[in-house]
C-alpha cells in the first residue's frame, strides 16, 4: 500500500490525484458526485475535520449497496461449471436446491434482474 499526502488540494484537482485510490483520507475538499463517479475503486472515506458536510453522501450511499448487491449476486450465483446460476441461495448464501438450471431459463431472470438495475443505477447516477 502506498501513501501518498497533499498539504492543498483544489476541488478540481482531486478527481486526479486520488485515481487508482481505495481510501481517501480529507479535510475539507468537497467530495460531490461527480468526483466520486471519477473514483470507482474507492472503497473507504474519511472526513478529517469537524462533520462531514464536504461528502455527497447521498451518492456514496447508492454507490455502497450498488457495490454489495453485485458483489454478492456475482460471488454466490454463477456456477462456471454448468456456465448457469444458481436458481436460488437460502438465507446462509448457499444453493437451495442442486438443481442448476430447467427447461426454461428461469436463471436467467436474476441476471436480468441485475442487468435492469444497473441500468437504473447508471441513470439515477447520470451516466
């Protein structure tokens, strides 16, 4: 892991210097939507100052259950053996039943599920 510190940072500089970040560690540097569009593999933020009225938090919140639906769906569903899904997980995350797909293609209504929402996702998000 790498630190890299800025005694200054301007509000359009930030989208460039925080690239490639997991954490981002400020003060008092606005972090609106737009910024946090321009940093996708950021995984942790901390407000280094007195409330944290400089996050769109609002934005971040989407963007952390965007992250841990699809996470979740892409770790516990696909079975890459029989190149389907799993039809149905119980609450632990493990297959409900062994049986992996049927004559009709009811797995493939998860995927398009996650596919209808990460399109709603992508418009609420302005993209």
């Amino acid at each position: 892991m790498e630190l890299t510190v800025h005694t200054h940072t301007a509000p359009d500089e930030l989208a460039g210097r925080a690239a490639g970040a997991e954490i981002l560690l400020t003060n008092t540097v606005p972090l609106d939507a737009a910024t946090l569009k321009a940093l996708p593999g950021l995984r942790f933020i901390s407000v280094l100052a007195t409330g944290y009225n400089v996050v769109d938090v609002a934005h971040a919140r989407k963007l952390q259950w965007y992250r841990k639906i699809h996470d979740y769906a892409f770790a516990k569903f696909p079975v890459p053996r029989h190149g389907e899904w799993t039809q149905r997980l119980d609450r632990a995350g493990r297959p409900a039943t062994t049986l992996v797909a049927l004559p009709v293609k009811d797995p493939f209504h998860l995927p398009r599920s996650l596919i209808y929402s990460i399109e709603a996702l992508n418009r609420i998000l302005g993209k």
